[in-house]
C-alpha cells in the first residue's frame, strides 16, 4: 500500500490515520531501526514503516514473532540506534519479556501499543484495557516506562517524537499508548520543522560500537553479587523519581469554575471534551482534566483542587472517570484525590465506548441522584 | 626467554565459575584466540546467552550484550543490522538456541543474517541443575529424566544444525567436539572460517561444539571427554554438515 507521501517541513496539512502519524513522527525523530510483526488495529503502522524507513536509510525487519522483534529492539538500541516497535494489546503481551529486559538494561526504546478488546483474543475494537499493563510494570521487576497517551493524530505524530527524546534523555522505555479508533482515524497532519532538527544527538557512551580506543561496554540486566542489585534498582528509583517531578503532562480545559471535573485519555477524552462542551452550552459547569502521561501519572493536574482550603474557597468539584475500560486510570485518580472529593466512573470495554450522551446521562445523575 | 603461548588479549585475566572439566572454559579461550589472530577485539561485539556461560562478558574483554533466555539471535540481528561494521557473534548453549529460542534460531538463520553463532551442545540444562536438554540423548539420565530419555515420552535428540542446513539462507554449519587435542584444533579452525565468512559477508555461519560437562554427566572430566568421542558422536556427527 505505497501511497504518496508529502513530508516535507512547512505549514502544509497532510491527511494520516494515527499509525502513520506514529510512523512518520518515529522518522522525523530519527529513528533508524522498527522491528515488528502484523497485529489488527496496528497494521498501518508497520506497512508504513515498510516503505519509508528504508528510503531514509534506517531498517526495517517484519520479525518473526512479537518477542523476536522486542529483542531485536533490545540489540539496536544496545547497538545506539533510536529504535522501535509496534503492537496491539495480545502483542504487546508477548513483549514483556523484552520491555523489562530493556528496562533493566537501561536501554532508550519506544513501543507503540494501539489497544484493542482484551483479555485474551479479545477483539479487534478500540480499548483503553492496557493502562495497568502499561503504567505499572507490565513484565517481572520493579521498573516503570513512561508512558504517553496521544489524543489526536497531530499528537500522534508530536508525542512519539518526544518519546525518543524522553528515552534517550532517561534510557528508559516509553510506551505510546493508543486505541484502535485513534490508529485507524484520518485527521490533518502539520509536519513539524523542529520535530526534526529536535532530534538530539545524545553521546551514547554505554552504546556498544566495539571497543576502540575504549574499555569494553556491556549492556547487560544481570546483578548476580550480593546486594548487586538492591543497589541497582535503587539506583531505578532514584531515576523514576525525578522523572515523575519532571514528566508529568496533562490537558485542562475548563476546569477553573468547573463543578465536575471529567478525567479521560486519549480517544476517550475527545468524547469527553465534546460533553464538556454541550454542558457548558446547557450552563453547567463541566471540565476536564486529560492525562497525557499515564505514567507518571499528573497528580499535579488535580492538586489546586485538593489543597487544604481557606473558608472562602469554593467547594471542590466532583471527578468522573471515563474510560474505555473498567476502572484503571479510575485508580491512579482516587490515590491522588485520596478521599478529599467525590470520584466516580463510567466505564465501558469490549467494544463499547462511553457516547457523549452516557457522559452526560451519567454527570445528570451526579447531580441529582 | 621467548613467551610462545601466552593467555589472548581477548580473555580478562580472572579465574571462571566454571566447573573443573568443562567446556566453556575452551570454547571461550578459542573464540578468543582467534579474535585476536583475526585482528578484530576492537569490533567485536558478542551476545551472551541465558544458561551457564551467562557472565561470558566477565571474562571476554571486547563489547558483550546479554539477550534474555533464546533471544540472542534477535538481539543479534538488531545490533548487526544497526553496526553492519562489526563483528556480531552469538554464544549459545542447547536449551538456548534449540528449545526456547529455536524460532529465533530458525528465522535468524532462515533471514541468512551475516552473523556468526557459537552453539554449545553439551546435552543438559547446566545453570539449572542437570535437567533434560532437547539435545539430551535416549537413554541418558538427567534431574527431569531420572529413569533416561524415553522417545516415546520425552521425543528424540533435536538435531538442529542438520534443520538449519536445509535453509538456503544458512553458508557454513560445522560440528566439532572438545575432547581431545585434534578435535579442539579442527573446533579452532572452525571457529575461525565462521568468524571469516561474517569478514567477508558471506552470511550466516553456525558451529555446533560437543562439549563436556561432568558435573551433569556424572562422570569425571577425562570420563567426560571420551564419553563425547565414544557416545555423544554417534547422534551427533561431527564434521562439516554444511
């Protein structure tokens, strides 16, 4: 499916499904190596990877399974390269192993997770049910990825760019976590100059290049001496400390006088955003918070609600959780609000996506019981 | 006085957790050896395997990455097809590369990746404890195998370098057997023509080494050897299968 392609940098808009725009922000980022295997809603992506990655001098390999090409991720970041992969949710499963070695190696890697209908087969529909695979560690061992939840496809594009910086900059793995409605929707698509000449050339000193002139390097996940590797994943902490002081990304959108606070990512928060909108036009005061970083997650979005109020202070709002899954972020959101307002959920998966009337059916009851 | 054998610069001077009577000891020396005749230390870049000879980069003094239980030859691809420039070698034992990695294996090989892999068959799990390998032979006990390998429950001995040379991606497979001065010389220039072929591009190059491990066998290290000349070679062939 070669199709014709405008790329070059300007103001011109591009018409691109999110898993191109994924693609095509990847190579703009300078990313020279995608190992991946064919997975239903994801497909775009890797047949784009297909055509222009070669043409711009990087590699391409359709691996042999999901693990084989985690792996290969593993060996071409190892190796220096800015690296990817790309899955859906059964997929990205199978990748576990992998993603918790590039963890414990601390090797920069960027994988793609468009989600489908889960568990098991599952289906093929949108689905936000891999938060808790994605934010916590979703393989053995105490790690973290980062972890980056587009919106749209400028986002698509804007937030996989950044990926490779974030994992460059932190030697970490970032996952961009999207759904099947946000890889396979066209939206315009405005190539960024910067995006490019962004593109940073950190020193990878750890890289395995061959040991000219050097010490031998070792990229290696193994701590076998005694207290080894306490003081490693210590050494993990430090670091996944600072990048939740650092990283954390959020959207507000009417949230000031706001009396429920919508929470939503990714597809989800579109929605969310357009029952915001009918209910601010109806004279409710409706906002919404949408988490951009899953992990870490934005506490700092929901902390001016929740600081200790003065009298005068206006009663703080009510969160409604919604979710193209069964109460995951749902989690993340009551520990940060840990009792101090009222939070509830609407949720729906295997299919089902909460409709902009749900929302609103559902903050109506809120309201009044 | 002139020195005439001396330890390779390729090998860190540090004692090995090997057990007396082992084979990785020589096989790492070897691969060492040649490296240094070859010239290549400072572009080389080996892949360790899961299994005993998992700290392998502990005692290889070039650029070493480890790859998760199998997957070295992925790993592998990924570093050589980013470093084309350099020498990629994996090192792997019989549980590695032909139970949980053989789809790596196979497609590594079936993708003719110029690369050069180092297979140690020595017919048991050892980091483990001694379980049944799928190289472990009819008959011979292991921890998981305490009555010996039966065919007709445990299969038969996955000769994997005889599959992979069916594959027109695959250039040189050669079996070679560490028991005795002679065998170790040809295992030598085996190791030498794989490492050459990847020098020269002409692709995937494989050799299998029949190596001892008395702990696992239940034998002593000269045991141990004339168990692999007189037993282990009549399933396994040596020689150049490809």
């Amino acid at each position: 499916m070669k199709r014709s392609r405008k790329t070059e940098v300007g103001r011109q808009k591009i018409l691109m499904t999110g898993n191109e725009a994924i693609a095509e922000g990847a190579l703009a980022a300078g990313c020279t190596f995608y190992a991946g295997y064919p997975i239903t809603p994801q497909n775009e992506l890797i047949a784009y990877m297909s055509v222009h990655m070669q043409e711009r001098g990087g590699v391409f390999i359709q691996a042999e399974a999901e693990v084989a090409a985690i792996n290969m991720v593993f060996g071409a970041s190892a190796a220096g390269a800015r690296s990817m992969t790309s899955s859906s949710s059964p997929g990205i499963s199978l990748k576990q192993e992998g993603i918790s070695y590039i963890a414990g190696a601390e090797l920069p890697a960027v994988i793609v997770n468009i989600m489908r209908g889960g568990p098991g087969l599952g289906n093929i529909a949108p689905a936000q049910s891999d938060y808790f695979q994605a934010t916590r560690s979703g393989g053995h061992g105490d790690y973290h990825c980062l972890v980056l939840a587009p919106s749209g496809i400028q986002e698509c594009y804007d937030l996989t760019a950044l990926a490779f910086e974030l994992a460059d900059q932190y030697r970490i793995p970032v996952i961009i976590l999207g759904d099947g409605m946000l890889g396979q929707m066209m939206e315009p698509l405005a190539i960024k100059s910067e995006v490019g000449s962004q593109k940073s050339e950190v020193r990878k000193e750890w890289a395995l290049t061959g040991c000219q002139g050097r010490e031998p390097n070792v990229a290696k996940s193994f701590y076998l001496k005694e207290g080894a590797l306490e003081e490693f994943n210590l050494k993990l902490q430090k670091k996944y400390r600072q990048i939740q002081a650092k990283e954390e990304r959020w959207e507000e959108f009417l949230v000031d006088d706001a009396k429920i606070v919508l929470v939503a990512y990714g597809s989800m928060a579109r929605i969310a955003k357009a029952a915001v909108k009918a209910m601010r036009s109806k004279g409710k005061k409706a906002g919404l918070i949408r988490p951009i970083s899953l992990w870490p997650f934005p506490k700092q979005a929901f902390s001016k609600f929740l600081a200790p109020g003065t009298k005068s202070r206006a009663p703080r709002p009510n969160f409604l959780v919604i979710e193209m899954s069964y109460g995951q972020m749902l989690e993340d959101v009551q520990l940060v609000v840990n009792g101090r307002a009222e939070v509830e959920f609407l949720g729906r998966s295997g299919g089902g996506i909460p409709s902009e009337k749900e929302i609103i059916n559902k903050v109506n009851k809120i309201y009044h019981g | 006085m002139d020195k005439i054998y001396v330890p390779p610069r390729s090998l860190r001077p540090v004692s090995t957790h090997y057990c007396p009577g082992c084979g990785h000891g020589l096989a790492h020396r070897l691969i060492a050896e040649v490296i240094d005749e070859l010239g290549i230390r400072e572009k080389v870049i080996a892949v360790a395997p899961v299994g005993c000879a998992v700290i392998a980069y502990d005692y290889w003094d070039f650029d070493c990455s480890e790859a998760a239980h199998g997957r070295a030859l992925a790993v592998a691809t990924g570093i050589k097809r980013v470093r084309p420039q350099n020498i990629v070698f994996t090192y792997q034992g019989d549980g590695d590369l032909a139970a949980i990695g053989t789809n790596e294996t196979i497609h590594a090989a079936n993708r003719g990746e110029n690369l050069s892999v180092f297979f140690i068959n020595n017919a048991v799990y050892g980091m483990t404890g001694g379980q049944m390998a799928p190289t472990t032979l009819l008959g011979q006990k292991t921890s998981t195998t305490p009555e010996g390998r039966s065919a007709q429950v445990q299969g038969y001995p996955l000769k994997i370098s005889e599959m992979l040379a069916l594959l027109p991606g695959v250039k040189y497979i050669e079996r070679t057997g560490l028991y005795s001065p002679p065998e170790i010389i040809k295992t030598k220039k085996a190791i030498k023509k794989a490492l050459m072929n990847q020098v020269e591009g002409v692709g995937f190059s494989l050799v299998e080494m029949l190596s001892p491990c008395p702990t696992y066998w239940g034998l002593s290290p000269q045991e141990a050897m004339s168990w692999i000349k007189n037993t282990m070679v009549k399933e396994f062939p040596l020689g150049v299968i490809k």
